[in-house]
C-alpha cells in the first residue's frame, strides 16, 4: 500500500493504530481455522466510533474492500481476508461505556471481551449469560458477528438473545443505531438480522448488552461413563425428564487425556466418556432435581458420580472444560475443530458416524461438546506439514457436515459459515435461497467491500491458501 494512503490512516488512529510491517502483519493471517491463511496488506485499529467511520469513509472513497477483526478466535476463517487488502481491528475499542444495573443494560465498545462484562458486574450479583468457551479472549463484536453460543446456551440461549442493540457502521461511513435498550422495537428486527451475519454487514462498534442476576444457587456435577453412548443415553433422559439444565457437555477418552495431562484435576483418563452437568437456580429447588438426575446417572450405568463440593471445585471442572479445545494442543501439532448440529436425539448416531469417518479416515478424533444442545465439536487431529494428512481432514470434515444434515441437522451450530463451509451452503440451501439472502446483505453493504467473499460460495477463492480451496458452485 502507498505510503501516502498509509500516513492518511495514521492521521486518524495514530501512527501506533496502523500495522504494516510484514512480520507484524503474519500474526493477522489466520483465525482459529488454521487450513486457511492470508495475510492483509494492512490492519488499522482505531479507538473510538468516530475513528472506525473516518477509517471506513476513506476505504469506501478509494473503494478498498475491509475485514472486521475481533480476536480472532473464531473457527471458520470468518476474518481472513479474502479480497480485502485492509484489516479493522477492534482490540483498541475496548471500553465498557455505560453500566445501567436498575435498567439491566451495559452498553460496551465492540472490543471488550466476553469475560470482562461479567467480571464488572459480578459483585453486584449480575451477568452477561452467553459464556462461549473462549470467553477469556473472544470479543462481543465477534460474538456479534457470529452469534455465539457457549455451554450455558442450552438454558439461556444465544448472544441474540442478551444483546438490545448495537452501533454499526455500514461499508460507506454512515452511522446506524439498531434496536436500543428496550426489548420490544417497532418495525423490522435489524438488529436481530445483524447478529450472525458474520461482519458482513458493517462494523459493529458498540453493542448493549442485557444483563441478568446471578442464580442464586448451583449444583455441577462430572458424571463418569464407561461408554460414549451410555453419556449420549443420558443426556437424552435428563432432556426427557424434563430437566433443563444450565449446562450439559460432554468430553470423550480422547478429549479426557489431553483435559486431564493439562489441567490435572483428576479426570478418570480410561473413562469412556464425561459429562459436565450443571443445575442453577433457586436453591430450594435443585436438591430434588440433583436426586433425579443421580437417579438417571445409575440407572445408565454411571461409574461415578461426583458433586462439586464448593465453588473451587465447580471453577476447576468449568476451567477444564472451557480450555478443552486448547489441551487438544498436547495431542497432535494441529488440529481443526468442526462445528455441526443435529437435532439432540440423534447425538449418539452423528457421534457412531464420526467414529466410522475416523477409521475410515484414518485419523484421531476427539469430541468435546454442548451435547444438550446437539452441537458437536469434533476435534481432528493432524499434522500441517503432511499435506496428504490434512487433504483427508478436509474431507473428513466435509463428510461430518454432510452426516449432521443427513441426520436433520445443519452445518454449524456456533462457529458460522466464513470461508470454512461456504462450499457445503448447497447441502442446506438452494441458489434461490442464497441470492435472496446475498440481496439482504446489499441492503446493508451494496458493493460487498465488507468482508467479501463470505458465508456465500463465489468463484473467487483466497489469496494465499496452503490448501487449494473446494470448488464453489455460486
Ligand atoms: C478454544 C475456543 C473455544 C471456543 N468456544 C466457543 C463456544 O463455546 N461458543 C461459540 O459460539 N464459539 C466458540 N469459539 C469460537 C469463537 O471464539 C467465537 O466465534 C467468537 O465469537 C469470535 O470472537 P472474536 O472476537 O475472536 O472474533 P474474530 O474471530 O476476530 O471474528 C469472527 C467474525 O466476526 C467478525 N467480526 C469481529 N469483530 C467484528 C465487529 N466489531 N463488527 C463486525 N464484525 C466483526 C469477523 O469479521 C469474523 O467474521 C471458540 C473458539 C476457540 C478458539
């Protein structure tokens, strides 16, 4: 990029907010998805509103095609730029701008991280409930963007349902404000549609967060199972009981040793099988809950049942398991995290058909995932430098999605589309589907410069992948 264009954008977030030296810039080339990368021409990274509308104003007048950028912890290569030399990072606009706790809102620059907006209500008794698991890093822009969900969604639901409105500014500079600090407001939901449309809309500055009270009370138990689908049975009677739990994850043997050889909180590393399962609530209402579940425990042939006894314990399980999908680190030196959804009585086929792709693959898979909710998360692992090898985990995870929708489900559950899935969209939707939903994008970016290349098959591929991108059929 010209030197001149890149003194413009220093004028605007300052000489520390524009990144363009090459070996700085190779932090930025990839996400979570690690098969794909490129690296941008530029990251620039403001600070406030008014810095993102100046930067973006001066992209649309020299027609510079951008990239939202959270953390970059996502798992679908969603900030990869693809086409679009310029990077907007969100990691400088990290303030927490308003607390309101009689209203129950918080309104939070878009680089704030997931755990920080709990933390700073916490001693208040409040919480913001979407905790995806990598709540320590991952920002609300990119919870946002993708809709995020974590281990407590199957009893609070998704980002959607905890954010009132957010501040985007769309591809051209323009300013707009969508829902507010109120649920209920008239017209279209905007806001609704902008949250998962993966940052291709514009970018999300600001958003206000609902916020709720704390349970009162907990019970977190780890449930140790000789067999996967004596796990799976289970969280198919707890659901059947009808018992909504806060939270219920399950960890296969793989997942187990890696869990257990980092966190050392005293996993059974020759079990089967794990479930993490949490109640909250009012306390006098989860003893009899507890003796029902123990109950179901047994009666799937349960080796153990462990109660957390204090609120140390409880972390101990939570930090385990929100750190799973990093210890698979210890089992292999790449791995690549699938994200699929089945309807939650089919759990245990979609798990019998990941171990069938396994073998048939000839590849280790672990699975760490929100079983409650049907979403999987298998882990494959493999090694980069063996191009053959991660040929096949491309292929496997194509045919894990192709399972999951075989079996009434769909394509991801949280991590969203990005580059990773764009091929496998024609699994669930027809070209007339995807032209009607590419025609509401250009609503909000007409000449798609914000995130192009997107969510959406194109014929065009990255820049400068190590793997030859699939075929596109749009
Ligand atoms: C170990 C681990 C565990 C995870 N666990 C979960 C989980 O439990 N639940 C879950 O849902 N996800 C999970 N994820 C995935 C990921 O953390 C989430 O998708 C998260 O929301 C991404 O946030 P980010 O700030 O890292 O966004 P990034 O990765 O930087 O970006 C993600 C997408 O958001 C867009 N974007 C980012 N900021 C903005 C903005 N301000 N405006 C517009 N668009 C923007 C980007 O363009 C991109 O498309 C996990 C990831 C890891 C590595």
């Amino acid at each position: 990029m010209d030197t001149a264009f890149i003194a413009q954008l220093a004028a605007i977030v300052g000489p520390d907010g524009v990144v363009s030296n090459k070996t700085a810039l190779s932090v930025y080339d990839c996400d979570g998805y690690t098969l794909e990368k490129s690296t941008p021409d530029l990251v620039v990274l403001p600070r406030s509103t008014g810095e993102v509308v100046a930067v973006v104003k001066l992209l649309h007048k020299e027609k510079i095609a951008f990239v939202p950028r959270g953390a970059g912890t996502g798992l679908s290569g969603g900030c990869l730029p693809v086409e679009a030399p310029v990077m907007i990072g969100t990691s400088r606009m990290n303030k927490i701008l308003h607390i309101d706790l009689v209203n129950r809102y918080m309104v939070a620059q878009a680089g704030v991280v997931n755990l920080w907006v709990s933390n700073a209500v916490k001693s208040q008794g409040f919480q913001y409930a979407p905790d995806p698991s990598s709540q320590q890093a991952c920002t609300i822009g990119g919870n946002v963007a993708e809709n995020s969900g974590g281990p407590h969604t199957l009893k609070y639901g998704v980002t959607t349902n905890h954010v009132l409105g957010v501040e985007l500014v769309l591809p051209d500079g323009e300013v707009v404000q969508l829902g507010g600090v109120v649920d209920d407001v008239l017209g279209y939901d905007l806001r609704g549609i902008t949250i998962g449309a993966e940052g291709t809309f514009g970018i999300v500055t600001q958003a206000t967060l609902r916020l709720t009270r704390q349970p009162q009370a907990y019970r977190t138990f780890l449930v140790v199972f000789e067999t996967v689908p004596q796990a799976t049975q289970t969280v198919s009677d707890v659901i059947a009981a009808g018992i909504i739990p806060a939270a219920l994850e399950m960890m296969d043997n793989l997942m187990i040793q890696a869990v257990e050889a980092a966190f050392h909180v005293g996993f059974p590393t020759d079990a089967g099988a794990v479930l993490i399962i949490e109640l909250d609530g009012l306390e006098a209402g989860l003893d009899p809950q507890t003796k029902k579940i123990m109950a179901i425990c047994e009666r799937n042939a349960a080796r153990e049942v462990r109660l957390a006894q204090d609120e140390a314990e409880r972390t101990a399980l939570w930090k385990s398991r929100k750190r799973a999908i990093g210890a698979a680190g210890r089992l292999a030196p790449n791995y690549c995290t699938q994200d699929g959804v089945v309807p939650r009585t089919k759990v245990p086929d979609i798990l019998a058909a990941i171990a069938r792709i396994s073998e048939k693959y000839q590849l280790r898979i672990g699975n760490v995932f929100h079983a409650g909710d049907g979403n999987i998360h298998p882990i494959l692992l493999f090694d980069e430098r063996n191009t053959e090898e991660t040929e096949r985990v491309l292929k496997a995870g194509r045919e894990i999605l192709q399972a999951c929708v075989d079996l009434g489900g769909s394509l991801t559950g949280e991590h969203g589309i990005g580059v990773e899935k764009m091929g496998q969209m024609s699994l669930i939707f027809t070209p007339e589907d995807m032209l009607a939903m590419t025609q509401v994008r250009a609503v909000f970016n007409p000449e798609n410069r914000c995130n192009p290349h997107k969510i959406f098959p194109t014929p065009h591929g990255c820049i400068d992948t190590r793997v030859p991108r699939r075929q596109a059929s749009l």
